[in-house]
C-alpha cells in the first residue's frame, strides 16, 4: 500500500513547501510566520488514506481520486501531484484536450515518474454528442464511436503515453449510447490495440436511466456519477434533479452497479454547496438533514461532510477536482476518515 515511511517524510517536506506555510508568505509576505505555519502544518500528521477495489477491475484504489481537468488546464503542477501521490492517492483522472484544454499535456513529466505507481484515468465524449431524447442510429454509433477512437489517440498523444487504464465515454446522458454495439465495438477494438484495458462513463444527466443501462449491458467496468447526499446533481441546472430520491433512498442501484462489477465514482458531491459566482453563494447547510448525529458533530467542514456521505452510502471513491494543497488536504481528511460501511468482497 502507498505510504512508506520515506514517502511520508517526503510528503511532508512537499505539504511544508507548497502548502500552509507558502499561502501564509504570499498573504503576508512574513518568511517568519510562513516557516512557523509550515512546521504546524507538518507537527499534524494526516490520516493514512484507505482504499477500495474498483470493480472488476480489481484495482486496490484510493477512496479519493485526484480530478486532474480544471486542476492542470493551464499549467504543470508535479508539486501537487506528488504530495498527493505520495501521501497515498493512487487514482488521478483527467480528460481529453478539446474541453480540458493542456491538462494532459501537463501531466506529462508527472507521468514519465510515476506511471507505475498510480491507476490513469482519462475520457472524452464521443464523436457525435447527443440528448438523452434522441435516436441514435447504426450509422450515429459508427460516427460517434470514430470520433471517441480519434479522442483518444489525441488523449494518448498529449499524455505521452501508450496506454490508459481506463477511458470514459464523457458526459453520457443517453441510454443508446451506452446499449450501443458500435460503441462498444470501439472500445474492445482500443483494448486489442493495448490503448486502454477498461471502460467507463461518466454523467451528470439521465444517471438513474443511464446507470441502469450499463448495468443490463454488462460491459462497464467503471462509472462516474453526479451524486449528493441529497440525490442526483443535474449540471444544467447547477442543482439537484427535481423529484429526484436522495443518496439513501438511491442505494439499492448503487449497489446493484456495484454488484455488476462496476467501480462507482461520484463526482460533483459538493458543488451544490459551493454554488457558482454567477448562480450566488452556495448554501453550507442544504445537505445537513440528510446525516446522522455523529457527522454533525464531527470536526468537518460542510465540503468534508458530503464526501464522507455519499462515500458511506454506496460509493468506492470521490473524484474532487483538486486545485491547493488546502483542498488536497481537505479532501484527503474526507475520504480518509470516511466510515466504512460497504461491503469489502
């Protein structure tokens, strides 16, 4: 299991480097106070990451995942991926070039070290988006799956890399889609060639329907999902689905994805509560009558606390887009202390 004792040394050197002591010097321009805040940060050390095998694909995985997109859009950041893998995140997932802009260019030199050590994930939509409502014909699937092929062997390019573990048909809200032969013709065509070894979707519409589908199907080994405590998160509107169950009331298919061998991944479990700047301030405490008692009370932040939720109620691992050593670390502590209430085989 990551984590050694010269690996935590270092990842502390790192969290010393970029993290509390380098915010409070650019705050205060005080060299003093940034050492001091420094050795604080390192005299706490964090909690020891836990991990969860990801479906079939029986990857012994960090319940945090490292959301790479928006993190690396602009610019390398080796420092954050290191502390972060070097404190024990194995997962780190990233995407295409035409909507993450140089993200996976900028993991390259990342990737050169420590590819190896680490499950990469990455994904793209496919070649002819579509709405949940639309048909999608044989020659639509043909389209498409070209389009997805050609994805990512732009991914494959930009990453420096001859493989993926996993790559996603992105944003998939349509149920043809995922039933599609063509599609699936695509993917077992980039395993042949050794390009990716699993496949996945993420969705942040039509989940409910979606996830069904890939269950009936059998031919996912990973989803990603729009999930909050409060139910199914719908990235058109920036809220919660209307109408939708909440997390508890939505574990019976969690759990019978899980059972089909897929590894389940939520993402956006907290931007409700953040909001948007454009939307207005988020609301901290529009998840709190959905926990117990001793998640109330426990020493969290309201984001720490949907992470810990939905990873208790039917999730293996979070994907949090991670963008400071503030986040990594909240994040961290989320997943790391979440209670263990899945099954283990």
């Amino acid at each position: 299991m990551p984590g050694t004792v010269t690996n935590r040394r270092r990842f502390f050197q790192y969290a010393a480097a970029l993290g509390i002591g380098g915010q409070t010097l650019l705050r205060s321009r005080d060299l003093q106070a940034a050492v001091f805040d420094a050795k604080e940060s390192v005299a706490m050390p964090w909690p020891e990451m836990r991990y969860r095998t990801l479906g079939r694909t029986g990857f012994d995985a960090s319940r945090l995942i490292f959301g790479c997109g928006a993190a690396l859009m602009r610019r390398p950041n080796d420092r954050l991926l290191n502390t972060a893998l070097d404190a024990g995140v194995n997962v780190f997932d990233v995407g295409f070039g035409r909507y993450y802009d140089m993200a996976e260019r900028n993991m390259r030199d990342f990737l050169k070290v420590h590819r190896d050590k680490l499950f990469l994930i990455s994904k793209a939509y496919i070649g002819k988006q579509v709405q949940p409502g639309d048909d999608f014909s044989v020659a639509d699937a043909q389209q498409a799956a070209a389009g997805w092929l050609e994805y990512m062997n732009e991914s494959l390019k930009d990453l420096g890399q001859e493989q993926v573990d996993a790559y996603y048909f992105m944003a998939s809200n349509n149920t043809r889609v995922i039933a599609s032969d063509e599609m699936f013709k695509a993917f077992e065509q980039a395993k042949a060639s050794g390009k990716t070894r699993f496949l996945g979707l993420s969705t942040h519409q039509n989940a409910h329907a979606v996830l069904e589908t890939a269950i009936d199907t059998g031919r996912f080994d990973l989803a990603m999902i729009a999930i909050t405590p409060g139910g199914w998160y719908d990235w058109e509107t920036k809220a919660l689905l209307p109408g939708t169950p909440n997390m508890q009331a939505l574990r019976p298919i969690l759990d019978k994805a899980r059972a089909a061998g897929m590894g389940m991944i939520g993402m956006k479990a907290a931007r409700y509560i953040a909001g948007r700047s454009w939307l207005g301030k988020g609301n901290a405490d529009a998840f709190n009558d959905y926990y117990d008692e001793d998640l109330l009370k426990a020493n969290l932040s309201a984001f720490q606390r949907s992470y810990s939720f939905v990873l208790e109620n039917g999730l293996d691992c979070v994907n949090a887009d991670i963008q400071s050593f503030d986040q990594l670390k909240e994040n961290f502590v989320a997943a790391a202390t979440a209670r263990e209430s899945l099954p283990t085989a």
